[in-house]
C-alpha cells in the first residue's frame, strides 16, 4: 500500500493525494484497457493522434485548499484512460489550459517538464526532471552498470548491454567488434514506436559501414544510443515473440516509494518468430505500431491474440509450456527484482533535483 510522504509538509501531502487518485483510475477503474478488452474494441491506441478533442472548463482549487480536481491531460493514450476514470464518480474536470489544472499530465518528452517543476504552483504533474535517469534506455544501462560495479555485483536484469552516450563509448565499440560475436540490436534512444532501431548481424563489419559512421555523427550531436545482445532464443506464446509490460509507479523519491501495478499486459507479435529475416519487424519487433502493418492486424487484435493480460500469460505456460505454477509465479518476481535494481541504480541520481520529491 502506498505512503504518503509527510516530511514535506501539507502542501505536499495534498499534491501527491491528488496525484494518487488521479492515478488510481489507471491502476484499479480500468483494468480491462489492460487485459485487451476494451482497446481490443477500439482497434488499440494511437501515441501519434493530435490533440483536437474538446475540453469542458473547470475551476482551480479554492483559496482555502480545497482541491477541485482540474486536469489538462496531454496524448491520445492518457486522456482515453484517464477521462474514463474522470467520467465517473470522482468530481474531475477537464481543463483547457495547463495552468487551469491543479493535475497537468505531460507527454514523455515535453519540453515543459522542468519549467513546470521549477515553478509548479501547488500543481501535481507527472514527470519529474530526472526522469531520463530511468527513461532513457543508455544512461539507465549505464547507471545500472555503475551501481553493479560499486557494490560488487554481477547480476545484472539486463542482456549485454553497451551505452553509447560518448564518442568514446563509439571508440571503444569499434575497437571490441571483433570480439562480440552474435547479433546485436542498435537503438536511438530518442525514438519510440520502434523507430531507430537496427538489427546488426555482424557486429566487426558494421562498425566499419556507412551506417556507423552516421550514429557517431549522431552522438557528437549529443543523441544517445544503447547496443544490446539481441536474445535469439525467446519464449514464444503461440509460435510468437513477444513483450510483458509492468506498470509501476514512482510516487516519490525522498523517501523512495515505488507501487507496481498487480496485473501487467502481454504484447505478441503478428507473425510467427524465426531466427533470421531480421529485417522484418513484425517478427522481431515487439511493438504495436510496427505491428500495424501486417494486413489482418485489427482482426487479430480484435480477436485478443496480439495482447494477452498476465494471468492469461501464466495460463498458458502451466497449460501449454507444462511449466509448474510456481515456476510461472518465479518469472514474475524476477520481473519485479529487475525493477528494484532499477530503482536501487537511480534512486541517488532522481534525488539530485529537489523539485523531484
């Protein structure tokens, strides 16, 4: 169960009560979002749709702390999860301006992020400045490296993995490409949507291609990439690659306070996998939009194949795989100790900005 934090007084209080039940609407109204039911229904959620539906104007909170719950909800994916929650019981309104919202949700890579915890005004917002400590995909493998090495420790919940944040990280690459056998995968970490991302099937020879070349250039611009042991032997459900996702949130970082979310989701891909054709995403990539081209993508997903909740994942490893319940049970605690070192590789890092608390 989460806790408040109550060293910073009640100001403080107040604005992680309103972000916590502003965030039980993802957590505990909507769960069939989650197990596929209801964006099965819809043909699943669009993370490039414009922001052009209309809001209904709300007050702020009263003089006399009285919080009336306005929120401006930015991204096509918050706001269809969020306002089904807001259409309920809870008074929430939508607003039409950030600084008409006591609650103003931000997409990942808003530029406002740091303005907005500078000078929040008694407002709850999402993110927090540090945020890319954790967000972003090379300096959380390099904190998760540096926190291993410091406390003598070796077991890492991540693949081979190697930051290339630096023009040296892309000398040393160089030089040790001889010896990294195997395939690799090359990703900016800068994109989403499994955009940027290039499958390297010998590494010795890629490093001297045009295409090296052009991620130096990018990192001297100060783009980030992370190269990573591409795991050749997955688990496959139904014949397919495929991606679990937990949801957790980080409620506070002084003190630390982590919830995570009892029932994930379970992403599989539209084609069956196979260990080459590395150029054909929509058997190696585990995201939904590189899905979307296969030609009976909205019938699968319709049909619940393409995303599956996490009880359904552990009926089909018992039923199926034969694998024992508790074995399926050990899978998922794994997942969860892979989220504790990360929060233990970063917690001293999101401490660093006092408006992150």
């Amino acid at each position: 169960m989460l806790r408040v934090p109550t060293r910073h007084g009640t100001s403080t209080r107040r604005k992680w009560a309103c972000l916590l039940a502003a965030l039980a609407f993802l957590l505990v109204r909507v769960p069939g979002i989650l197990d596929g039911g209801s964006e099965a229904a819809g043909g699943g959620f669009d993370d490039d749709a414009e922001d052009g539906v209309p809001f209904l104007r709300g007050p702020r909170c009263t003089p006399d702390g009285t919080c009336l719950r306005t929120a401006f909800i930015q991204g096509h994916n918050a706001r269809r999860l969020l306002t089904q929650g807001l259409a309920g019981s809870v008074p929430w309104q939508l607003v039409q301006r950030p600084e008409d919202a006591t609650l103003f949700w931000m997409r990942n890579r808003d530029k406002r992020a740091e303005a907005v915890a500078a000078g929040d005004g008694g407002r709850v917002f999402n993110k927090i400045p540090a945020r890319w400590q954790v967000a972003d995909k090379a300096l959380l493998a390099a904190n998760v490296h540096a926190f291993l090495r410091s406390n003598g420790l070796s077991d890492s919940p991540l693949p081979e993995t190697v930051p290339l944040v630096t023009v040296a990280d892309m000398n040393t690459l160089s030089k040790k490409a001889a010896a990294m056998p195997g395939i690799w995968i090359v990703k900016m970490t800068s994109e989403s949507m499994g955009r940027g991302i290039e499958i390297v099937t010998d590494m010795a020879a890629w490093v001297r291609s045009p295409t090296f070349s052009n991620v130096a250039a990018e990192v001297l611009k100060g783009e980030r990439f992370v190269c990573q042991k591409y795991v050749t032997n997955p688990l496959l459900l139904n014949g397919r690659k495929s991606e679990c996702r937990l949801y957790w949130l980080l409620a506070s970082v002084n003190p630390m306070i982590v919830a995570v979310f009892h029932e994930g989701q379970v992403r599989l891909n539209s084609m069956p996998y196979q260990n080459h054709s590395f150029d054909n995403p929509m058997i190696h990539l585990t995201n939904v939009h590189q899905q979307r081209d296969h030609p009976e993508f909205e019938q699968m997903l319709k049909e619940g194949k393409l995303k599956w909740s996490m009880t359904r994942w552990k009926e089909y490893l018992v039923a199926e795989m034969k694998v024992k319940p508790e074995v399926a049970d050990g899978l998922l605690v794994r997942m969860k100790w892979s989220l504790v070192r990360v929060v233990n590789a970063t917690t001293d890092l999101l401490r660093l900005d006092t408006h992150s608390k």
